[in-house]
C-alpha cells in the first residue's frame, strides 16, 4: 500500500494532463500512487495519459459526470491512508509531497493541512488578493466567506473523509466550500507556508462559474451546516451572520433580474431558519 493516493480529475484537458502527472512524477516524496479519473473526455485525453502507464492508474468515465463524481470515484478506487488532490490545469513543485507528509509525521493529530500556493493568469505570476491569503488552523470562520482551501494543495487523511463525506455531487459549483466547512466546524486546516502548487487561471477552458451560482451554492452549504446542529453557538453566530450578507445580496439581484419569488425566498432565508431552530429547541 502506498502512503498517498494522488488523485487527479480531468475532462478534456488532453494539452494540460501531462503535465499534472509529471509535476506527481517529478516528486522527491516517492512513496504513491496516481489514479487519473477521466470524466468522459473526448479529446485525446486517453491517448495522452496511455505514455505514463504503467506509473499511474487509469479511471475512465462514459459520460461526463462533474469534478465531484470524478473525486470520488478516485477516493473510492484509492487504498492509501493520505489523499491528495490535483486538478489537471495545476501542478506541483518537487518537494510538495515530502513537506505534507513531513508535517503529519511531526503533527500526528492533523487531519488536514494545504501549502501555499503561486498563482499565474494569462502567464503571468500574479500576486493573490488580501481575501485570498490562506489562514491557518481554526479557519472555520474565514472559510465562511470565500473558499480558503485548494483541492490541488490539500492532503487530507483517509479516515477524515470516513467521517464528513465525499464531495457533493449536487453541486455544481463549490463543492470544495462545501466540504471544508463541513471539516473546519470540528478540525483544524493546518497551513504549510511554503508556496509549493502552481496554479493558472484564466484560460478558456476551465470551469465557468458564475458569481451567481457560486452565491447560490456557497448558502445551500452554510445552511446545511447550520442544520446539522453541529456548530458552537459562536460558529452559530458567525455563519448566520455570512448567510444574512450572501442572502442579501443574492436576493436583492434575483429581485433585480425579476425573479421576485426567489428574491423573497433568499432574503427570508436566514430568519425562517432561526424561528425552525427556535421552534426545535
């Protein structure tokens, strides 16, 4: 058994997987095995990754399920005690692999823990955004507000994702936001400053999301966590707080684009679930 599975979704990234799979390849941390879910692409994709066999594992999807489905299929099919994750359009610097195992090994109760990351747009090295800069340990408050975490810099123990879940596959969009709020209420997310993932934007083939559906995605996820009953009556607080602001302002634009039935049901949102938590008490 390898002590990390490596798990990289793809849909028609045939110029980009590559690579992906090299910067895993190219890793002075050894000790792994890469499973490749590809999600119905229908570019030469499998052609591509044919070069890297027999060093990686090859999942393939009929039809083009989301980067959900995708993640965990390679969750399930993966044997290792840690999982890292790598979207094919990212890749790693060498000693990304050697720093998060080292941590664990030295922080034996850390369930989860990222490293930093280098940002190119249009490539170009760009610097991230004050809102954008990665907190480290007790961020379930940060991470109510945007998503603190990226998939392509995280490892995260087996038995964690035992206990919280898989990615959502009803989600669209977000489904990372999801799933780290539905970690970082009880566990801390650990930070490894060192910038060791490259990740590019901009370019047209990634995922298009809309402000809109991000909004969308990003309440059903705090709603759901306010539901679960999980949370301390400060963490309570500061999520209802994030839920009234993202209702506010996704129920005033639904208004605006004429979608009033919706507008209401947003803006209402956040009090009709505290009078249902108040009624439950």
């Amino acid at each position: 058994m390898a002590a990390v599975s490596v798990i990289i979704p793809t849909f028609n990234r045939a110029h980009k997987i590559a690579r992906a799979v090299a910067s895993v390849l190219y890793q002075t941390f050894s000790d792994y095995e890469i499973l490749v879910v590809d999600d119905g692409s229908e570019d030469g994709t499998q052609r591509v990754l044919s070069q890297f066999d027999p060093h990686i594992r090859r999942i393939y999807h009929s039809r083009n399920l989301g980067v959900s489905a995708a993640r965990n299929t390679g969750i399930r099919e993966s044997c290792s005690p840690f999982i890292a994750f790598l979207d094919s359009d990212d890749y790693w610097l060498p000693q990304k692999l050697a720093a998060q195992v080292s941590f664990f090994s030295k922080h034996p109760k850390t369930v989860a823990c990222q490293t930093e990351e280098l940002w190119i747009r249009r490539g170009r090295r760009v610097n991230p955004m004050k809102k954008h800069y990665k907190p480290s340990g007790e961020i379930f408050e940060a991470a109510l507000k945007l998503c603190v975490v990226s998939p392509s810099a995280v490892m995260v123990r087996r038995s964690l994702l035992q206990e919280v879940g898989l990615f959502d596959e009803d989600f669209p969009v977000c489904e990372d936001y999801d799933l780290w709020l539905r970690i970082a209420w009880k566990y801390p997310i650990d930070l490894i400053p060192d910038p060791l993932i490259v990740k590019e934007g901009g370019a047209p083939d990634q995922l298009s999301r809309s402000v809109e559906a991000m909004d969308r995605y990003r309440i059903k996820a705090i709603v759901r966590v306010l539901e679960s009953g999980c949370l301390s009556e400060r963490q309570t607080e500061a999520a209802l707080k994030e839920l009234r602001f993202k209702c506010l302002v996704y129920g005033n634009g639904c208004l605006k684009r004429g979608k009033k039935k919706e507008g209401r049901y947003y803006l209402d949102l956040p009090d009709s679930l505290v009078k249902k938590a108040k009624y439950n008490e």
